[in-house]
C-alpha cells in the first residue's frame, strides 16, 4: 500500500453479499468501537467482484486527509472496485446547501464547533452514493448516539474522481 493506507485483511466475496447490510455492520462495530476507545480509526473497504478488502486510513491531520483519500480512491480504482465503504469520525452540520459548500474549507466545522459524528459513504462509478451520518455527543467517557441521518446522490468531497457527481459534501 502507500504512505497513508495500510491493508488489515481481504476475504472472497460471497454469493449473497449484500452491500447495505455489511455497510450498517460496519457502522454498528464502529459505534461499539467508538464508545469502547473514544476514539474511530479511519477505516475502507474495498468491494470487488470476488473479493472485500479493509483498509485503515492513516493521517496526521486536515492537511494530509486529502492526499490519503486520493491515495483510496486510486487503490480503488486500481483492485477495479464496483464499491467502496467509508467510515470516518467526523464533524457533523445540517448546512449542505451550495454556499455553505463554497465557503468549506478542511478544519472548518471543528472550528466552528460542530458536533461530532460517525460518517459512514457507501458509494461507486455505477452506484448512487449513499451517505449514513450518527451525531453524538461525549459525556464524560460515554459517547451519547443521536438518530443517523442518510442522504443519498451526493457526491464527498474527499472522494473526488471516484463515484458519481451530485451535491459535494465533506
């Protein structure tokens, strides 16, 4: 892998492998992994036709995620993936329309004091991106889950070149 990817298990892919279900799966561990560590490592999977791949996503800070998910997004490309899951921490606003997006810049709802969230991207050149966002607040060591939230055709930000165009989100 590269400099901000590193490679944590592949499996084949099953018959009846349903995108959607693993996806909420995945979502459902980081939330136990969440309230466990305080913590979500940055985390893909790569879903070809005969294979699941999970990746870990490693950067230091606003200025490297960039270059880490473009990293993604070629090794996507390259092992011909028709999927690709992304689950992050990250910040979390109701603001999506078109001048808070112009106005966006890495680092900017921490800034501003947005909440925190589990994002979860399911997304693909053939698909239509489907984005899973779970708001919660720390209370002393716990982590407090608000409702998720989904969005679908939007196009993120930090995956540009990889599925279809729509509304960017970050």
């Amino acid at each position: 892998m590269g400099e901000y990817l590193k490679s944590g298990w592949s499996v084949p892919r099953s018959q009846d492998f349903d995108l959607k279900d693993f996806a909420l799966g995945v979502l459902e561990i980081a939330k136990e992994n969440l309230q466990r560590d305080g913590e979500l490592v940055s985390t893909a999977f790569l879903v070809t036709d005969k294979q699941l791949q999970c990746l870990s996503i490693a950067f230091a800070d606003h200025e490297q995620k960039p270059a880490a998910y473009r990293e993604l997004v070629k090794a996507a490309q390259e092992a011909g993936a028709s999927a690709l899951i992304t689950c992050n921490d990250a910040y979390w606003s109701t603001k999506a329309g078109s001048e808070d997006v112009e106005g966006y810049y890495p680092g900017k709802l921490a800034a501003e004091g947005a909440r925190e969230c589990i994002m979860l991207t399911v997304s693909g050149p053939g698909i239509q991106t489907w984005c899973v966002d779970v708001p919660y607040v720390r209370s002393g060591k716990k982590i407090e889950f608000s409702k998720a939230t989904e969005s679908f055709g939007q196009a993120v930000g930090f995956l540009q070149g990889w599925a279809q165009d729509g509304v960017r989100v970050q």
